[in-house]
C-alpha cells in the first residue's frame, strides 16, 4: 500500500505534467489559425506526394498492403521522432523561466513535450485509419 507522501508526490506530478501538457498545446498549436489541422494536411500532403511518386515509378503495393496504409505506417513513427528530437532539444531553452518552480525539472518538460506529440500522433493515426478503412 502506498504511503500518504508518496500518492501526495505522485498527484502533484501528475498535476505538473497536465499543466505542462495544457502549455505545450497552446505552444505549439495556439497562435496558428489551423492549429492541429495543419498536422492532418501534412500527414495527408506527405502521404499524397509519395504515393504519386510510388504511382509514377510503377512501384505496386506491398504484400497486398494499400499503399495508403503502408505510407501511413511510415509517416507517423517519422512525425513522432522527428517532433519528438526538435520540441525536446529546445524544451528547456524555450521553458527556461518554468524551471524556477521547485516542482519543475527538465525531465517534466521533456516528457510533457512527448507525450503531447505521441497523443496527437496517435490521433492523426486513429483518423486516417478510420478513413483509409472506409
């Protein structure tokens, strides 16, 4: 059974990352007019220019895979890692002032910035997939 302490640390943690989460959102998606439309136009965009390519190069589908699908697989891993290294190396340089509160350490600001783009990825993943399957 957890002690008091320890679930009391726990909840604050949680509180830290929800909040850090709610200012990354806004960071990265709150100025913009699209805002997390863009992320679906450039998943579409990408998808579209490699299929043409594929299409002009007379490439068929893999395996019986549609190729929608096969792109789709290889596009959200790439968002993922490629948002993931450039929010996350400029993470504390961009949220310096937040480190000044004793609950906040970089590691907050790391995993806040991850999880946001693993969400919203997975999303994206979940929409196209609806979309693909119809």
């Amino acid at each position: 059974m957890m002690n008091a302490s320890f679930s009391a640390a726990l909840a604050l943690q949680g509180r830290v990352l929800w909040a850090l989460c709610l200012r990354e959102i806004h960071g990265q998606h709150g100025k913009a007019k699209l805002g997390y439309l863009w992320q679906l136009i450039k998943t579409a965009f990408g998808i579209g220019v490699f299929w043409w390519i594929r299409s002009v190069s007379g490439f068929g589908s893999p395996q019986g895979l549609p190729i929608p699908l096969f792109l789709l697989l290889g596009f959200i891993p790439w968002y993922i890692f490629d948002g993931g290294v450039r929010i996350v190396m400029e993470a504390v340089k961009t949220n310096k002032a937040l480190l000044t509160f004793p609950q906040i350490f970089p590691l907050d600001l790391y995993c806040s910035s991850m999880l946001v783009i693993w969400v919203t990825e997975f999303v994206i993943f979940l929409i196209y997939i609806t979309i693909i399957s119809v």
